[in-house]
C-alpha cells in the first residue's frame, strides 16, 4: 500500500519471500501505477510487466491487487499454476475472457496484469482463506481503524461468510468500530433471504445491513471503467462491461 514506485514492490516481495515456504502464495494489495513517482521502462498498454517481480520470488506464486482490486498482478511462478504461460505453436495464445482482459505482449505473452474479471483465472488458485485467518485480519482492521481515528467503515459486496464473521464478531464484543455493508449482488439465494427478511440494523448502530452493490464495470485507474469515448492513452479501448444489464434487472 505504502509502494511509490514498480521497485518498492519488488522490495517489498523480495523481503517476504526470505520468511515464506517454497510454494507459499504471496499476496498483496494497494499498488497503483498512475501514482508512481517514476515508471519501469518495461511497460505494456499503461502497465509494468512481471519479470523483475518473478526475478525475485521464482518459488513462490505472488498475486498483487490493484488498489481498486479491479485488476491485478501476477508474477510467473502463479500464472504457471494457473497454466497461462503455455504458448501456441504460432507462438501466441488468445485469452478470452468476457468482461476482461489478460494483458499480453507483442509476442502474446501475458505480461501478469489481469483486469477485471480475467482475475478469476488467479484468484481461483490461491488457497481459501480460514476462520482463523479471517478473525486475524478482522481484528488488524478494527485495530486500523483505532488507531487512523475511523470510527465507522462502510463494506460494499459481502458474501455469506463474511456475514457470518460480523455477527461473530459483534457478538463476541469485538466489534469495536460501525460497519454500513452492502450485500453482494452476485448471490441471488442470499438476495432473496434478505428480501425477505428485510434490513439488519441492530440495537447499537454498530453492525448495518439494508443495500445491496452490484458493479457493472471497472475503476479508471485499472482501465476497466467502461467508457463511451476511448482511453486517451489506448485509442482502440472502452473499458469492461462486467455485468451485463440483463443480470442486474434480474437482481431487482
């Protein structure tokens, strides 16, 4: 998060990388590239590639969210798992993925940027997170907030499981900051449970649940924000339309 420029983050890797096991996912979140104080020279369609950062960490798969995680970063050891780095016999692979994209080079090589919903092609490879870990990082959050002053925080899209864990954690009295969440649009069983059973808002304003998010393209910063004129600096893109209209008046 605190990353100025493509070499922090190789840095910041490498480091990890000295106190991981071989074959342990490295995972992060928070690099922006339109903010870098400088830019590698490397770069393909507005963003850097992965070799340095597969340089320093070729055991272990890495994963790197955009600060908006409407794309990310992956180095060479992760897209092997994935097996994206097999090539056709012309040398160029085509990676099709609807509502977004995988960022190849000239010679169709994919450059570890996944944008948008391309990031499923990753992320469906990196071990599920637990209870435990889930309750750490709930309590490193609240902790956070404490101590940058936040007093409340509102969550857009939750599943199920994460539900699941602020009720726990509400009733175990760890719930020491208030959350507004928004219920994931993706999952129409739990939509209709909650169109049921109407909005949450418990006695202590300290856990709400009454909206649901439903995103229908990407951030600017990724490039997936869908847009009617082209990118200034990618004249032949629009952006990515995530979630076609159909599907959100099904939601409704």
């Amino acid at each position: 998060m605190n990353t100025n420029n493509y070499q922090d983050i190789i840095d910041a890797v490498k480091a990890r990388v000295k106190v991981s096991k071989p074959g342990e996912w490295i995972v992060g979140r928070g690099w922006h590239q339109s903010k870098w104080d400088s830019l590698p020279e490397d770069m393909v369609k507005g963003f850097q590639t992965h070799h340095l950062l597969s340089e320093v960490s070729p055991k272990n798969p890495v994963y790197l969210s955009h600060a908006s995680e409407h794309a990310g970063f992956a180095n060479a050891k992760a897209m092997d798992i994935a097996g994206l780095q097999v090539l056709t016999k012309d040398g160029i692979k085509k990676f099709e993925i609807e509502g977004g994209e995988v960022i190849v080079d000239a010679f169709g090589r994919p450059t570890g940027i996944f944008n948008e919903r391309a990031q499923s092609l990753i992320l469906k490879h990196i071990p599920e997170k637990t209870p435990e870990t889930d309750a750490q990082a709930f309590n490193l959050a609240i902790s956070a907030c404490h101590k940058n002053g936040i007093t409340s925080f509102h969550d857009a899209g939750i599943p199920r499981e994460t539900i699941t864990l602020y009720e726990k954690m509400k009733l175990g009295g760890k719930m020491k900051t208030r959350l507004y969440a928004m219920l994931t649009g993706w999952d129409k069983e739990l939509l209709n449970e909650w169109y049921t059973k109407g909005p949450m808002v418990d006695t202590d304003h300290l856990l709400t649940i009454r909206s649901v998010k439903l995103n229908c393209d990407g951030a600017l910063g990724s490039r997936g924000a869908w847009l009617i004129e082209p990118y200034t600096d990618r004249p032949d893109h629009y952006g990515h339309e995530t979630l076609p209209m159909d599907f959100v008046k099904k939601r409704l």
